[in-house]
C-alpha cells in the first residue's frame, strides 16, 4: 500500500460524553446555602459604625444601616430586642453593636441581626444627649417657673439609691446630724439598663403613697448616686426617666455624681445638688442654729419690751409736765371719795349683819316642836277618819280581790302548755324546745307529742292534712274574765 492510497473503513464512530462531577445548583438551593454558611461562620460578630437610614417599620421592628469611611453593611433590630437596647438607634450615631450576620435570599444581601447596641464613645453619648436636651427644652420641661419649691422643714424625707454603698450612708448621717427626721429608703440599682425603670418606677410609688397611710407619704425625694463616668451615668439621663421626675407631684432634689457630672434629670428636678452629701443640707435645716435663731429672737424681744416700755415711760412723764395741775392734785378726790366709803363699808356690812340675825330668829320662833306637833296632830286626825270611812268596805275588797285572783290561777292553769287537757298535746322538737307553729315542721321531722298522761314519739309524713278529710277545727279559745270595775265604796 502506498501513500496515496486511501483505506475505506467506513463510518466513524462518536466519542463519549465525558462525565459532569458538579451539577446545577438552583438559585434558592444557593442562596440558602450562603445564609447557613455566613450564620455558621459569623454566628457572633461585634461592629462598630455610624447609624444612617433608620427606618421604624409598624410592625415595630427596626431597619437601619451601620456604616463607616469605606463600607456599610444593613443591620435590623426585632421588635422584641428594641426594648433592651442600650441606646435607642438615630442617624449620625456611633454605636457598637452586636449579632450575627445572616442573608436575606429574596434580595441576595447580607445583614447583621442586632441583639445589643451602645453608644460608641462619650462623643456620641454626649450628642445624642444634647439632641435630647434641645427636645425636652423647647417643651418648657427646663422652665424655672414649673418646679416646686423644697420644703424648709421637711418631716419625711424620701431617697432613692442602692441600699448598699456609701452613698445612703452619708445622707442618713448628715441628716440625722442636722434635722433628725424620718427617712424612707427606696432600694434601686443605679447602673445599668434596669437602673432606669426601677428608678422611676420609685418616683412613681413615693408619689402615690396617700398621707396618713401606713408609709408616710415624704415631703421631698433625693434621687442619689456616685461619681462615675458618661457611660456608668447614662441611665440618668433616660428620657422617660426625665419626664417621670417632671411630672412628680413632689419635689425632687437631684443629687447624681459629683460635682462636674450632669445628667439629664438635674434639669428637670426641681433642685439640682453638686453631691449626695450637698443634697442633704440642701433638704434639711440646721437645726442647732434654728435654736439659737429662737433664742435670740428671744432676747431681742426681750430687748424690745423694755425699750418700749421706758419710751412710754417717758412719754407719759413728758405728758404730766404738760398738764395744768399735778397728777396728784388730780387724783386727791377721787382717793378722798375712796376712803370714805371704806370707812362705811365696815359698819355697813355690821348693819347687814345685824337684819339677818333678827330675820333668822323670827323663822326659828315658827318653827318650834309645838308647831310641827300640832300640824302632825291634824294630819293623824285625817288619816284616822278616813280609815273609819273605809273600814266597813275593806273586807268586802279583800274578798272580791282574793276571788278574782283564784279565777285567775284556774284560767292560767288551764293554759298552761306544760300540762295539756285531755284531748290535747304539746308538740316537742327532739331537744325539748316546744315547736307553735305548723311551719316551723318539716316533712320527716322527728317530734314528741306530750299528753296529760305521758308522752310519744312521732314523725311528720306531710305538709297538711289528707285532701279526703278536712282539718280539724281548732278548740274554742276560752273567754278571758269579765274586767272588776271595782268598788264605789
């Protein structure tokens, strides 16, 4: 064979089709395998970054975005996590925050579900706390003209602080230095996010209690705490917070930090104290220098009544110079006029004397034995002729009267139920009580039927007599006797 020939092996065949080791994925099966592995892998990731676009969905969810220089990244906040954040979120705000970053398939990005936020820095707290100032001012919370004045002498005092510290010690010390008064302690937290709540929720309760109740109702509130820094204070500076002190009833003496530290409620409250310590002089009087204050008012007064007293001294001596005569002149009458009638007075109470004895022995000649005898003698002869009047009528009443009460005796022995006539019966409950009435019985009842002759058991079947005869008719009530119309002798 040479090589120009050509060999005819006829029809070539198709090569195989070489085998697929990676198959299609659909694009849900992508998607979701994405969202597993960024959950898997960024289960708990913590961002720092600005919030812009915050969006409050009415279903009470929050949808906002965290970005920073070079990137941003979507972030939401489920509506039962908004409650427990740190900071509430609002555009241009610093924030730190904490979740997991998942996907949302339907657009194919990728979001961080926000569990925890805090502010950033003291920069963004004290922004975000000056956009707050700004708001509650210009709702006239911070007007002068609305906070009540603190009492001078308080009675009761309220505080509100941990019960622990030394905060609580130096308030109770100071007062109990200045003005001993009762002190009520209402025990909260005063860092971190229930500090808040329970602090309120202490406002609350101090400003319901009633006077008189069984908690004395405090004349005014210390709200109390430490030093510290932006973040441990920030609690304070809570805008629900901040309307409950404005709307107390009582007045509130703010007393957070120390003396360079502000919160928000020290412009709200109606007194604003540098430290815990300034809050209780503040509060309370000195109550040693009230006491000398009284003492020497005292001498003053004292000072000033005799002072006023030599004036009218003095005037009433510049008065007698003015005069035409001398006092003394002016007096000599009247004291003459005096002295005489002194003079009378003694032999004219002699005189008096006198008339009375003589009217004295005129009533007692009247009423000599020999008088009352003879009056007491009229009055036997009376009684003596009116006993003979009535003394032949006097048997003849004692027998009618003595008859009279013998018809009674039969009649009243007639009636008595503890000894029934013949024909009768007294009906008994089982304990002997004596049963009157048909009513008072009940069906099945159990009673004692009492005859003249002794006594039987029976039991009540019924609630009135057989329908095929009739009832008894009761025994004629005897006639009570005719009434005595007495004796015309």
């Amino acid at each position: 064979m040479t090589d120009d020939s050509y060999v005819f092996e006829g029809p070539a065949e198709e090569p195989a089709a070489p085998r697929d080791n990676n198959p299609p994925l659909s694009i849900s099966e992508l998607s979701f395998a994405l969202k597993r592995t960024l959950e898997d892998r960024f289960g708990h990731v913590r961002l720092r970054g600005e919030i812009s676009k915050v969006n409050r969905h009415a279903s009470g969810h929050v949808y906002l975005t965290l970005k920073d220089d070079r990137a941003c990244i979507d972030g939401v906040v489920w509506k039962g996590a908004v409650r427990g954040l740190g900071v509430q979120p609002e555009t241009g705000l610093e924030v730190i925050v904490t979740g997991k970053i998942t996907s949302y398939p339907a657009r194919s990005s990728y979001q961080i579900v926000i569990e925890t936020m805090e502010a950033a820095g003291a920069g963004a707290l004290l922004a975000q706390l000056e956009r707050l100032k700004v708001k509650l001012q210009g709702e006239g919370l911070f007007d002068p003209a609305r906070k009540k004045p603190i009492p001078t002498f308080p009675a009761v005092i309220g505080v509100i602080t941990s019960p622990t510290g030394a905060v609580i010690r130096d308030i109770l010390h100071r007062i109990a230095e200045r003005w001993p008064c009762r002190v009520v302690v209402w025990p909260v937290v005063v860092q971190g996010e229930a500090a808040c709540g329970q602090v309120s929720n202490a406002i609350r309760g101090f400003d319901a209690l009633t006077p008189g109740g069984p908690i004395p109702r405090p004349d005014l509130l210390i709200v109390a705490r430490g030093g510290g820094s932006v973040e441990d204070l920030w609690c304070f500076n809570d805008e629900g917070l901040a309307r409950t002190v404005a709307a107390a009833r009582i007045p509130i003496i703010s007393a957070v930090g120390h003396e360079t530290d502000t919160t928000l409620i020290d412009f709200v409250s109606d007194r604003r104290a540098p430290t815990p310590t300034g809050a209780a002089e503040i509060a309370t009087p000195v109550l040693a220098d009230l006491r000398a204050a009284v003492l020497d008012l005292d001498r003053r007064l004292v000072r000033a009544g005799g002072r006023l007293i030599e004036e009218r001294r003095t005037r009433l001596r510049a008065v007698e110079r003015g005069l035409p005569v001398r006092p003394d002149d002016l007096l000599a009458l009247p004291r003459q006029r005096l002295d005489h009638a002194g003079s009378r007075l003694a032999s004219a109470l002699q005189r008096n004397l006198a008339v009375h004895e003589r009217q004295l022995i005129t009533f007692a000649g009247r009423l000599s034995p020999a008088v009352l005898d003879r009056a007491l003698e009229r009055r036997r002869d009376r009684l003596g002729a009116a006993a003979a009047r009535f003394a032949p009528t006097l048997p003849r009443r004692l027998d009618h009267d003595r008859t009279r009460l013998a018809a009674l005796s039969r009649a009243l022995a007639t009636l008595d139920p503890k000894k029934p006539k013949p024909g009768f019966a007294r009906v008994e409950s089982e304990d002997g009580a004596m049963i009157a009435a048909a009513a008072a019985l009940q069906p099945g009842q159990a009673v004692r039927l009492v005859f003249a002759d002794g006594a039987r058991g029976a039991r009540i079947d019924g609630d009135g007599p057989p329908a095929d005869r009739p009832a008894p008719k009761p025994a004629p009530r005897p006639k009570p006797p005719a009434p005595d119309q007495g004796d015309l002798f």
